[in-house]
C-alpha cells in the first residue's frame, strides 16, 4: 500500500467517507497507521 502511495501520491485523497477522513492526512496513511497500531498492540 505504501509503494502505490509512493508512485503516485495525488491519487489517494482524504475523503473516502471512513471515520477519520478530513484530518488532511490520506486515508491510505491513516489506514497504515491504523493496521500497524494494532500489529503492535498484538
């Protein structure tokens, strides 16, 4: 995920209707984010 994020940043906006979405970070970080807080949480 973070290699698309990589090739071509513009694609991946911050407005993908999901619960964190407008923090003006992209939703595909926030995703990444959120999927390795709780890998460490494990």
């Amino acid at each position: 995920m973070l290699k698309a994020y990589k090739e071509n940043p513009l694609a991946w906006g911050d407005d993908y209707n999901l619960p964190y979405s407008g923090n003006s970070i992209p939703d595909l970080i926030d995703e990444v984010k959120w999927g390795m807080d709780y890998l460490l949480k494990l």
